[in-house]
C-alpha cells in the first residue's frame, strides 16, 4: 500500500442565517443561556469542528445514496465494502479490521476569520390546544455574515485506483464525491436547528490545489 496523491480543497463558510454547534454547558445559571455555542478555550471566539463539518458530509452522503448500518439501519454505514465511497471517504464505522486502507478524508477545525458575535435565539414548545408557549429555553448561535475558514485534505492511495464516482476515477472520483457532500452542505445546512431557521450556510472562494472551482 502506497499513498499516491493528496489534494486539499480551501475556502470560506459564510454563514446566511445564524449558526449554532453546540458548546460544553457545564454550568448551568439562573436565568442564562440553556445552550451555548463551542468556542476556543483560549480566545473564546467561536468555531467548528471538523468532526462536526466531517460527521454531517457523511450523513448527507448515506442518506443520498442509502447506505446505512446496523440492524435498524440507523448508525453510519460500516460495510467497509469496496465499491463503498462512504466507508472508503470517511472511514468504516465500528470496523477496525478491513481492507480499505486509512480514512481518506482530513477535516480541520474551521476558525472564524470573520464576525464571529453572538445572539441568543429563545424557542419553546407550543401546546396544540391553547396555542401557548412551554418550555422557553434561550440558545446561542453565531449571527448571520459571520465566515469561517474551510480546509479539507484528501488521501489518495495505490488503493483508489479503481474508484468511480460521477464519471471520474481514482482520486478525481474521491474529489468529486468530497464536493457532493459540500453540495448537499450547502442545501441543508450545517450545526444544529436547520429546521428551525438555523444553520444556513454557502462556500465561497472555493479552491483545489489552489484552483478555483464552483459547485
């Protein structure tokens, strides 16, 4: 097994709507914010994992081709099968021992390189009968217009040779499929409350190997 190839895709997230990944809540304060927003320990500014931006590519890519695992069918897919991009991209869930090499994709923590303020969102649960508020809790997100750095690595291995996806092969298959899962980012959202007015996101600046590109 030899890698062949990296590639590495740049650009920013520019947040449409407010964005919120969830922080540790550790304390909890009369009258505070219920759910707070993760920022760096040191700087306190605001960011997003990688494993977040990571974890929401994955699911937007099995919901799109249907590939999921265990017996209900409601964990990440580990078939750890060949012809799986899924498994082959981002690794097969609970599957140490497989043939596919390591995980493909590299998925840096985003700073925020713009904006950065936050807001608190108040959402409740309205009672069907008497059209009331319960429950009201106070969430934390980052406010629209707010950017953040995108920085992605891609693994190429003697392994990919055969790959396939959208018409391409080997690595170009590995790319293209990295930058469905952008597309669907980019339609659904990212972090949490996409349902509810949150999360609405688009990559701008967008560069492989330092080329631009579109999606």
């Amino acid at each position: 097994m030899r890698k062949t190839g990296y590639h590495e895709i740049t650009g920013v997230i520019h947040c449409l709507s407010g964005l919120r990944v969830g922080g540790s809540d550790e304390l909890l304060q009369i009258g505070g914010t219920d759910l707070t927003c993760i920022k760096h320990p040191v700087t306190l500014r605001p960011y997003i994992p990688g494993s977040s931006i990571k974890g929401k590519m994955r699911s937007e890519q099995e919901q799109k081709l249907g590939r999921f695992g265990g017996r209900d069918q409601s964990e990440p897919c580990g078939c750890a099968g060949l012809a799986c991009l899924v498994c082959r991209v981002f690794g097969p869930h609970k599957k140490a021992r497989h043939e596919l090499g390591p995980t493909r994709i590299v998925m840096r923590d985003a700073a925020c390189t713009r904006g950065g303020e936050t807001e608190l969102k108040s959402e409740n649960v309205i009672d069907r009968k008497t059209g009331t508020a319960l429950h009201p809790r106070k969430v934390e997100r980052v406010v629209a217009g707010s950017e953040f750095s995108l920085r992605i690595g891609i693994q190429v291995w003697d392994l990919d040779s055969g790959c396939e996806h959208n018409d391409k092969n080997g690595g170009d298959a590995l790319v293209e499929f990295v930058k469905d899962g952008l597309r669907s980012l980019q339609q659904t959202g990212l972090g949490s409350g996409i349902s509810k007015g949150s999360g609405e996101i688009e990559f701008q600046g967008l560069k492989l190997d330092g080329t631009p590109f579109t999606l």
